[in-house]
C-alpha cells in the first residue's frame, strides 16, 4: 500500500511541475525548488511549503500528524528546509509541546509553543535557521511565576501582561497543514491511502463516564487514525479529575484521559514530546495521563469546552487553571 502511495505521489508531483511551470506564477517556483526533495520523502512523510520571513518559501517536513479540530493535519515537530547556495538543505528542527501548540507561521517567522513558552524562529540571509524571540514562563516553589524573554543575545524580565501581548503572534499566526499531495499552494490536495482505514478502536470496560463524556474522548482517539499513521486506538483511562465549582461563574468538570493508537509500521514512528511505544507497536501520543477533556455542567447536562494536554501540573493547580482560562478564552 505504501508503494502505491508514492506512486500516486510522484505522478501528481510530475503533473504539478509539469502544469505550474507552464503557469510560470510563484507556485511553479515551489515546485522547481522543492520537487525533488518532496519527490524522495519517505512513505510515512507528509510537507507543507510556507511563505515567513524568509526571501523564498519554507518547505517543512513532519512524520506525525493529528487533526486539530480545524481541519489541519497539524504537527507538533517538524524538519525546515531551504534553499541554500542553490542546493536544498536541512537547517534544523522545531517542535513545540502538547496538541493544543501546533506548529505555525506568519510572514515574521515560524512558531512553536507549549502552555508555559512561546518561540519564533527566522531564517536568516544565510539560509541559517535562528531563534528570533522567545519568551517563557516559570514558577518558583511558592507558585511564583517569572516572566522572561529571550530576543537575539540579550535575555530580560518581562510583566505577565508582556508575556500575553507576546504569546498573542502565536495565537493569531496560521496553523501549518501538512499533506502527502501536491497543489499550486504546495500544502492542499491529500492524497489519502484508501487501503488505511480507522478502526472503531475500544474503550476499557471498567471506565464509568457519562456518555457524552466517552463519545468526545473516542472522537478525539479516533482522529489520530485519520492521517493514516495509525489503524486503530483504545482508550484505557477515563475518569473524572476534578471539578471547578465556580471558574469565570461556571462550573466545570475535568476527565483525565489516557489513550494509545497503533501502528502498523512501528520502525517509521518518530518518537518525540513525551510520546512512548510498547513492543507490539501501540504509541502513546502525548505523555501518559496528559490529556484532559473539559466540560461546562449547566443542571444536569455536560457540554465539551475545551481539551487540554498538560504534564507538569494537575487540575486544580495554579499553572493547570491558568493553562484553561487560557483555553477557555480561546
């Protein structure tokens, strides 16, 4: 099956030089420049080909993909390449942390994130991949947080509202979608693998939730199958953690969830982000019990709010409370 993808892969590459270069608009430049390196991507590699600071376009490589709710094969890592003295180069990595920071980029960088930093990097005339701002988030033993950011050599405190007003490019950057087809835009047109399809995965059966609460969390499990990395998912936690009684005038109750997908390829999974495999080729996405799903009660009914994925705090924490009303506000 995978031959058979990068067959169709290679003829819609031809088709794409082949049609764009008569066109001669800036996509036929994408596709001489980048073609080839596109052309020898492995089987379980997906591209997007980005305009940023940069005098060129940006072609950036991942191997993982989740759907991000939007509509975007998003990614968490991803490899940047270049053109450099006339030869397509590797010139580094960037990754961010937790499915809710997935690579972006504007027309000043590109951009990763986790719930407590930011990052935004350039390319530099060189071709020369840099960290062009970042700006981060720390807590001392009282729960004390200190903001910092670094810009170019010079490192300095930054205020709590800085830090927001900073974070802002991200959240109004654009989210990279990364495909394994090829279009005048050099990120649309998936070519699916129709011979890969998502399983109905499975929910342990001592896991006691209301029903909406197992139908959000087997809706998330089951759009990490959707790229085709993965065939099938299951669910073996999934209980509730903690209740906000009266957050922003709401209450809101909060399920902890762990999960794993499998993969039939395990030597092509890159593990990275807290991410595990066990020997039979079942991958854990995020780090173990990091993922929780959030939902508003009004009476007795549950809405889904938000999700969140946090390892290094827990409900009811300050940093785990401000990560939401984060969210929330979203």
């Amino acid at each position: 099956m995978y031959k058979t993808k990068k067959i169709i892969l290679c003829f819609a590459l031809c088709v794409l030089i082949f049609s764009l270069c008569a066109c001669g608009d800036k996509s036929s430049d994408n596709a001489a420049i980048y073609g080839e390196t596109i052309a020898g991507l492995e089987d379980n590699e997906l591209f997007a080909i980005v305009d940023t600071n940069a005098s060129s376009p940006v072609l950036l490589v991942t191997s993982q993909v989740y759907d991000d709710g939007l509509g975007n094969q998003a990614a968490l890592n991803c490899e940047v390449y270049y053109l450099v003295n006339k030869e397509v180069k590797n010139i580094g990595t960037i990754e961010s942390m937790g499915t809710a920071y997935p690579i972006a980029y504007d027309e000043t960088g590109i951009y990763a994130a986790s719930g407590h930093d930011m990052q935004r990097f350039e390319i530099e005339e060189s071709g020369a991949l840099k960290l062009a701002e970042g700006i981060f988030e720390q807590f001392d033993d009282s729960g004390n947080a200190t903001y910092t950011m670094d810009k170019g050599d010079e490192t300095k405190v930054i205020t709590e509202e800085e830090y927001y007003a900073v974070f802002e490019k991200y959240n109004d950057a654009t989210i990279v979608s990364f495909s394994y087809g090829a279009s005048d835009t050099g990120n649309a047109s998936v070519v699916t693998n129709k011979e890969l399809e998502a399983s109905q995965g499975s929910i342990t059966e001592d896991i006691n939730v209301p029903e909406i609460v197992q139908q959000i969390a087997s809706e998330f499990a089951s759009k990490k199958t959707e790229a085709g990395q993965y065939s099938d998912w299951r669910i073996g936690l999934l209980e509730l953690a903690y209740t906000y009684e009266d957050l922003n005038g709401k209450t809101f109750e909060v399920y902890q969830m762990d999960y794993e997908c499998k993969s039939d390829n395990p030597p092509k999974v890159t593990l990275a982000g807290g991410m595990t495999m066990d020997e039979n080729g079942w991958v854990r996405p995020e780090y173990a019990n990091s993922t929780f799903l959030i939902f508003v009660r009004q009476g007795n009914e549950l809405f889904y709010a938000t999700t969140l994925v946090e390892n290094d705090c827990a409900p009811g924490d300050d940093i785990f409370t401000n990560d939401l009303q984060i969210a929330l506000e979203k």
